[in-house]
C-alpha cells in the first residue's frame, strides 16, 4: 500500500490490473475407491442394471480405457463393490453363548447393506471373494459358528447357504420395490388383495391354499428373513 495519503486516495480509482487467465483445475486422479464410489453412485440412482464400466466412466467425466488401468473387468468391479459393502459391517467377538444371535445379526447388516443399493447383491452371487474386507467378513462368521460348536465343514456350507439366501432375499426386496414405482405393474399386491383372491379360489383344486390365506400371506418387515436365518441356524447344531 502506498506510504503518502493522496497515493493511497488515487490508487482506490486506478483501473484493476488485467486478471490473468484461470488456471484450470487438475483432475482428481482415478483410483479404485474411485471408481468404487462411482459405480455405488449409479446403482443408488439407477440400480444394478444399470451398472457398466462406460457409465461408471461417464460419472468420473473419462474414458472406459481410464478404469480398466485400476480394474481387470466388471467382475473385479463387483468384488470391489461387495468388499466396500463389507467394510462396513461390525463383527463381534465370538460368544458361545449368543453365537445364534450373533450371526442373525451379522447377516441382517449384510442384508441392509445390500439393500441401500437395488440390485446390488447380484454382484455377490457366483463370485469367488478376493476383497480383504469380504474375507474379513466371512473370517469373523466362521469364527462365531466354530464357537459355538459347530464342526468345520458344516460351518463352511452354512456360510455358503446363508450367504446364498441373504443375497438372494435382498435382490427381491429391490426388485418388489423397483416394480411398485411402475404404475404398470399393478399386479404387484398387497397383503388384502392377495387374501381376498386366495380365499376366492375353487375350493376343490386349492383347499389348503384357501384356509390358510392368512399364514400364506403373513409377516412384516424381516419376519421373514429372521425366520429362515434362524431355522438355518438351529438345524446346524442337530
């Protein structure tokens, strides 16, 4: 600033000084964290189907060339979604005494996980894991069943089976609610409805599907879920 007061009074008036031309920002260099936030941000807008190497490309504004620098193809890119999913599940220490509950409530944070984003648990099915944060997971599950008694190798299928169903429950939890945003898909029914058309069939041809229209049709939220995790797991300890 200049010393003398006039100076300082003139320069408050003097034109600005050319601004020099912006300097473009540098691009965020592509990684697989990257590329994994990308492709979670397309299934929680679109759903898995939606999910290819090109649109991930599209979201991080690059080519398709760019990933495959960090990724080997779209399986890896499952892995990778499936690794990040479980980075964020909390494994117990093994209690023999709460292993039953500690497993329904391993396997509902997988289910929860997976249905944040529609349609992602396709990625787990028919995958061999090599994502650290998978293994982890199935490391803490394995150890929860082998304290409670169960013998290796049943605790290995029971991994499988569970691992198997979650998967399988989620993907058509996301399914049911992707068909009831479509004002074409009446058909998906309600409770009441699917009673009321239950209790109408031909007596004669569907006896039991008729007087237990009510049991066919019940269960809230889990209910469900709970049920079948738990008659996995109390048949292992037979």
């Amino acid at each position: 600033m200049p010393a003398d007061p006039g100076q300082r009074r003139a320069s408050r008036h003097a034109p600005a000084p050319a601004a020099s031309a912006p300097i473009a920002p540098r691009k965020m260099p592509i990684t697989a964290d990257r590329i994994t936030d990308a492709a979670l941000q397309v299934i929680a807008a679109e759903g898995y189907d939606a999910l290819t190497i090109r649109r991930v490309a599209a979201v991080l504004d690059t080519g398709p060339s760019s990933l495959y620098a960090h990724i080997v193809n779209k399986d890896d890119l499952d892995d990778l979604l499936i690794g990040r999913l479980c980075a964020e599940i909390e494994l117990p220490e093994p209690d023999p005494a709460a292993w039953r509950q500690q497993i329904l409530d391993v396997y509902a944070q997988i289910r929860d996980q997976y249905l944040r984003y529609p349609g992602v648990s396709r990625a787990a099915l028919a995958m061999v894991p090599t994502h650290l944060e998978t293994l982890r997971v199935s490391e803490g599950i394995l150890a929860i069943l082998l304290a409670g008694g169960i013998e290796p190798q049943t605790a290995a299928w029971a991994i499988d089976a569970l691992s198997l169903y979650v998967s399988a429950y989620a993907l058509e939890r996301s399914l049911v609610q992707q068909r009831q945003h479509h004002r074409d898909d009446a058909w998906v029914l309600g409770r009441d409805e699917l009673v009321s058309r239950f209790s109408a069939l031909p007596a004669d041809r569907f006896p039991n599907t008729r007087r237990h229209a009510a049991e066919l049709t019940a269960g809230t939220g889990h209910d469900r879920f709970d049920f079948t995790v738990n008659l996995i797991i109390d048949n292992l300890a037979r």
